[in-house]
C-alpha cells in the first residue's frame, strides 16, 4: 500500500479558478466591496473593544471608475493590511482572513462579517489583466504596502506612501471584460447587490456630480425593529423595493435569531387574478449582499407568490453564493416562514375579521393555493378559509368558514353518508335560476368562480373527507338528503292519487318540468322551482270550472 499527497500546480490551477469560480463575472465588485465592508466593520468592532487607538471617522466605500485608464478603483477606510498581512491573506489562495477574524473575536459582532471561503478576491482577475492594491493597516507602526499581481502566481510587494489607512483595489480591466468601463454597467451591478449593505456606497465617474448621494441605503427596514417601524415605513419600503405604487394588503416582519438567524419582511401584493402573479419577487441576502432572487426552496412553493427580502447569513451558500439544497437549516427556514405566514393570516382574521373579509379577493388565492400545496398550512388555513356567499350584494359580502357553513347548514346540506354538501355556483349569471331555487330551499350557495377553483374543489374533495362538493345546477338530488321530500304528505290518499293523475312531473334537479296530462298543446311544459310551482298552482285555483275549484282545494 502506498499513501501519498496530491501535488497541487500552482501554474495550472491559478487559472482554472479565475475562469470557473464564477460562471457570472458581474460578482467580481459584490466580492471586493464585500471585502470592503468586513475592512470597516472589523475597524469598528476592533474600536469598540480597544484594540483600535484613533478616530474611526467616516467609513465609507468609493468605486471610482477611470474609463481612460480603463480602471476601477474600490476604496475603503477600513482596517487595511500590514505587509505580513498582505502576504497572509492575498498570497494564500483559499486562506480566508474572514473566517480567522470571525473565530477569534467571536462574540463581537462576527455575524457582520461577510467573507468566507478566502477565494472572493481572486474574482477580480476574472476581469482584469493586473490587479494593485494599496494598503495601510490601523496599526500606527505598519507602513503602507503596495501589491502587483498580473494573475500568474507571482506577485510583487514593495512599500509605498499611502497615508490613509484602508485599502484601494485598483483592477486594470482586460480587453474582454471592456464591458465593465460601462458606468451604467457599473451602477447596475451596484443596485442589484449592494443597494443595502451597511456602510455608504459612492460611485465616482467623470459624469457623476461630486455630491452625488450613497448608492446604497446603509439601513433597510428589514434591518431594523418591528416597534420601531411604521405602517409607512413599511409601504415605502415596498415602493423602494419594486417601484410599485399599489400599496401591499399587509406584511409580515420575520426577525428570528434562534436556532437559526434570519431577518427579513415580506408583503402580500394585491392578487386578483393569476396572470398577475409575478414569481420570483422575493430577495435572498446574506448580511446584508444581495445573493439570489430565485428562493426555490427557501420559501415554500405557494410563497413565491409574496414580495420581499430575506436575510440569512445562516443559508448556506456556496463559493459562487447559490445555495445548497436540501440543507436542514433551508428546510427550518421554509417551515418558519410557513408558519409565521400562517400565524399573521389567522391573527388578521381572529382580530379583524372584516378587514379580513375586505381582502379576501386578494388573498383567497394564497390561501387556496397554500391549501392545496402544503397540509400543514392546510390544517392551520381550515380556519381562516372563506367561502363567501353566492347571492351576497357588493358591499355587505357574506362569509363562512368550513366550520360555520357546516353548523349554518346543520341538517339541511348533509348527504346519506353524512358528508357535508358545499352547493356552489361557477357562474352567478348563467345558474341564478339554480342558485335562488336552492337559497329558497334554505341552502346556502358559494361562489368558487375564480381560475384556481376548479383544482381548489378537486383537491379539498379528498383532503377534507367529510366534505362533497356539488355545482349548484348538476343533479343534488342523489346528493342530498331531501328534507321536503320526506315530509310527510298534507294531501289525502285520494287527492293525491288525483293528483297524479293529472300531472305528469319530472324533477331534474332542482327544477321540475309539469305538464298537465291530455292537454295536447305546442306550448313548451312549464319548468318550475318548487316554490315557485306552488305559487303557481295558487294562481290556477283562481280558474274557473272544476279544474279551479280543485286547485283552489290545495293545501298551502
Ligand atoms: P474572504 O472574504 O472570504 O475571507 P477573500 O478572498 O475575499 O476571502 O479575501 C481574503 C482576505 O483578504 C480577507 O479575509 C481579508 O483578510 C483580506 N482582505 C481582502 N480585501 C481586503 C480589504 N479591502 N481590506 C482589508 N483586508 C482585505
Ligand atoms: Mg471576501
């Protein structure tokens, strides 16, 4: 048996990261800048305990563009590197300084730390032909260094004369990545990954007036504590978010820091229809950096309806920051967002029910969705689930649970086995003359009459097994227990055999077809509800002959 090491090329391997690392080369800045802020927070958590002597300042990060010089330039006033330093962190691939300042200062704040893996670094050379730093650490005795690397393994290190202290990474853009002299470019990859992070942001190019604001917005709501937000605060974060001008039904503020830590809002846009839904609308940061708008996963199926943020620097996230699946910590995560979902939605309609009421149109498809997607959230939507009433006028609405619409219904709408009957309408014009024949049997007809509906009744059919559902003009007859049917008969034995004798009556339905027997005529058969056959008759019994005077003789 032999036992050996794997001989690792430096020369062969440098490149292979430069070029596979990332599959998208616009990460390069949210990895620099990444760097950037742990630099400033590292400086104020090492002031905080004392081990920082002088002024902390301004801290503030600048990304100069130089399209002449075909250069960008990522200034910070953190706590920079000594040349021992610059020899430890940026000549050692895969070394992160990151993950030793976080063991060793554990307890001071090391969540704000952004770093990792000890390979974001590199990403610059994915986009240029050299790379410089100039760097002065916080330590007073530490002079100023200067780093040159083209991206093979050899680099250079001599000292200089800054006499700031922080870092300027200065990337001299290669031909292919010309792209990136771009300022509009440039500005976008900052708003998609860096509009939240913690510390000010300014993008300095020729064209950009020298007082122009931070590209960032340092303290985002999701950030900050629910006491201290206002329902304003809330909808203009939303507009930040989206743009949007249709202000959300309402949001829910996650702010967990056990097992597992993860802040974040998300809102219920307003939803009437399905081809409004917009997936994907929902945003995964890590402290902070934007990662990923797509949550599969993270946010259960049903949720990527919702809009939003979620910050988790417990989502485990790999080298290129996508996350891994199937990690039980993402299935925690999804688990608590269902359940703070669920909870919001129940206490809305424990303590509002009208307002509850108001918004269902919007929510009604959540909810059904969830419904159908998610058995515990089914059993926890059983609650608040609203069927709303058929005939109901705009405006005084009408709304069951399961639970009411089966006590409201008591006796009436069971079937044989005991199932309750749910009589519901797809279309309130076309089955009126159903809907108001059962109402005036006393059963209560609802309206499932949105797109999700169809699916919604095939679903709930066998997850609620004591539940039928019957379209109000399909045959309810086989369905239902018939109460009137079983009264027992006003009319004597004789009256009733004449009865018969004269009428011929079909019931299809809720709608019964009578024709009077040997009247031979074209006019079509009556087709009656019952009560209004009833009515009917009464109006006969006001003829004249023997025919009236039996109508007439009719019980009521
Ligand atoms: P990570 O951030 O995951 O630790 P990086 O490859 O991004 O790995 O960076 C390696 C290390 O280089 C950092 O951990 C840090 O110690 C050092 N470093 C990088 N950029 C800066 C900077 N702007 N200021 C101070 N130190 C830096
Ligand atoms: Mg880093």
């Amino acid at each position: 048996m032999q036992k050996g090491t794997i001989q690792v090329q430096t020369e062969n391997i440098f490149p292979i990261i430069k070029k596979f690392l990332y599959s998208d080369h616009d990460i390069f800045l949210r990895e620099l800048i990444s760097n950037a802020v742990d630099a400033s927070q590292k400086l104020k958590t090492l002031s905080s305990i004392g081990e920082a002597k002088g002024e902390v300042g301004d801290l503030l990060i600048e990304v100069k563009l130089d399209e002449e010089n075909k250069t960008i330039t990522i200034s910070d006033r953190g706590i920079g590197m000594s040349a021992a330093e610059v020899e430890k962190y940026l000549n050692q691939v895969a070394f992160s300084g990151a993950e030793e300042f976080v063991k060793k200062y554990k307890g001071q704040n090391e969540n704000a730390i952004i770093g990792k893996f000890g390979l974001g670094f590199y990403s610059a050379f994915m986009v240029s032909d050299k790379v410089e730093v100039f760097t002065k650490s916080f330590k007073e005795d530490a002079p100023a260094v200067r780093w040159e690397c083209d991206g093979s393994p050899e680099y250079m290190l001599e000292e200089t004369n800054k006499t700031d202290r922080g870092t300027d990474i200065v990337l001299h853009i290669n031909e292919e990545s010309a792209e990136f002299l771009d300022p509009e470019r440039i500005r976008g990859i900052l708003l998609r990954f860096c509009r939240f992070l913690p510390v000010p942001i300014y993008f300095r190019h020729k064209n950009e007036e020298a007082d122009a604001p931070p590209i960032n917005n340092t303290q985002p709501a999701w950030k900050k504590k629910p006491s201290e937000l206002t329902a304003e605060d809330y909808q203009n974060f939303y507009k930040e978010l989206y743009q949007y001008n249709e202000p959300p039904l309402f949001w829910i503020h996650l702010n967990v820091d056990y097992p597992f830590n993860l802040t974040g809002i998300l809102y219920f846009p307003k939803i009437k229809q399905s081809y409004e839904i917009q997936k994907d609308k929902i945003q995964l940061y890590s402290n902070q950096v934007f990662v990923t708008d797509e949550v599969k996963d993270i946010v259960p199926e049903f949720l990527m309806l919702l809009h939003g943020v979620i910050d988790s620097p417990d989502i485990p996230l790999n080298v290129s920051r996508s996350y891994l699946q199937g990690d039980p910590n993402v299935k925690k995560i999804n688990n608590h967002i269902t359940k703070k979902v669920a909870d919001k939605l129940e206490e809305l309609f424990n303590k509002e029910r009208k307002e509850f009421e108001g918004k269902w149109d919007n929510l009604g498809l959540f909810v059904k969705y969830g419904m159908m997607t998610d058995d515990k959230f089914m059993e926890r939507g059983n609650k608040f689930h609203l069927f709303e009433v058929a005939g109901s006028a705009e405006g005084e609405k009408k709304f069951y649970t399961l639970d009411e619409l089966r006590m409201a219904t008591e006796t009436l709408q069971k079937n044989k086995d005991g199932k309750l009957v749910i009589l519901y309408t797809t279309d309130i014009v076309q089955q009126d003359a159903y809907i108001r024949g059962a109402e005036a049997k006393g059963y209560i007809v609802v309206k499932l009459d949105t797109i999700i509906d169809p699916s919604f009744v095939n679903q709930m059919e066998t997850k609620w097994n004591d539940v039928t559902f019957n379209r109000v003009d399909a045959d309810i007859a086989d369905n239902l227990i018939d109460k009137q049917e079983n009264l027992d008969s006003v009319l004597s034995k004789d009256d009733e055999a004449t009865l018969k004798g004269l009428f011929d009556i079909k019931m299809t339905g809720l709608s019964m077809t009578v024709e009077v027997k040997g009247l031979s005529t074209e006019a079509p058969p009556v087709v009656a509800t019952r009560p209004e056959f009833m009515r009917r008759m009464k109006d006969m019994a006001s003829m004249s002959g023997p025919m009236g005077s039996f109508y007439a003789n009719m019980p009521d």
